[in-house]
C-alpha cells in the first residue's frame, strides 16, 4: 500500500475541481492546471469539492509504484493554484548582480558579458536589492526549473563560495592549498 497514496488532499475554498472524461481541471485564483489521470487504472472521489482521494481499481507492484506519484501531482497542482510556489535565489561574489529588463533577466556573473535569461509564461521574476532573485509561479517543475537553470549559470564553489546558491542551501568548503 501507498503510504502518500491513501491520504485524502483537501481543497482549499477558492480552488475548484472538476473532472471531463480523463482531464481534471483544477481552477483556483492564481490560475488553472489540468491533469491527465488514468481513470482505467485508478478510481477519483471528489467529496463535496472539499477533499478529493485516488484509489487503485486493482492493486499489484506497477499500480502501487504510480499511486503515490499520481497524488503528488494532484496534491502540488492544487497548492500551485491557492498559493503558488516560490524559490528565492541568492548571488554571492564581487560584482555579482541581477536586474530585470523587459521580459529578461540580466545577470553579471564575473564573466567578460553580461548573461541575458529569457523569462517564461506562467513565471514571474522578481529581483530585491541586486542580489536576491525570487521566482514565483504556480507549477513546482516549473519554477524547479528555471531556479535549477539559473543556477546552473554559475554554481557555488566550494573555495570561496562564490555563485548563485539558494536561499537556505548549505555549501561545504574547502580548505585551500597550504605550503
């Protein structure tokens, strides 16, 4: 049995969810999302659009694998539409700064040019002090996404910890070279 499967998501009051066929479409006030769910291989209950709970038709090791995942991808498109997800950056280094221009974000990562990141729908960007870049939006892949992209631009070093790490992240130095 699927311990993350057999939980019941509980949806929120401004979030409404409605099933067409195979697509449920989940609508809330920071937009819409629709899920593709097999209803051959899994059985939806959604009770009085307050809780919704997906459940196996026949159990055997395939079913089970996929249960616990389907809820999770209902479980985040319900958050991403009440509340959203956000993932706040952090640059660290001399001369390191970011600026928003139009619909691209502008870094200065210590190379000979500036980097320009086109920013994608659905995304919005904001950056606080030159330092701090907060990515909202209200798909968690999404915003995963461009959070691990932007990263991936100058990853931390272990030396003298210069990069863009997340807000949080944890970065094991080194010590340097000794005589």
């Amino acid at each position: 049995m699927s311990k993350i499967g057999k939980q019941n998501i509980i949806i929120p009051e401004k979030v409404k969810v409605v099933l067409n066929n195979n697509i449920l479409n989940i609508e809330g006030p920071l937009g819409k999302k629709s899920l593709n769910i097999d209803l051959d291989l899994f059985e939806l209950n959604i009770i009085d659009n307050k809780e919704v709970s997906i459940k196996p038709k026949k159990i055997n090791e395939e079913i089970k694998r996929i249960w616990g995942m389907n809820r999770s991808l209902l479980n985040n498109a319900i958050i991403g539409t009440s509340k959203g997800y956000e993932k706040v950056l952090e640059l660290s280094g001399v001369g390191y700064r970011a600026a928003i221009k139009g619909k691209t974000l502008n870094l200065q990562l210590g190379f000979s040019h500036d980097i320009n990141f086109d920013i994608p729908e659905g995304i919005t960007i904001v950056v606080e002090k030159q330092v701090n870049i907060s990515i909202k939006g209200n798909d968690k892949q999404q915003v995963g996404m461009i959070a691990s992209k932007i990263k991936s631009l100058r990853p931390p070093e272990p030396y003298k910890g210069k990069g863009i790490k997340e807000r949080g992240q944890y970065i094991i130095r080194k010590e340097g070279k000794k005589k």
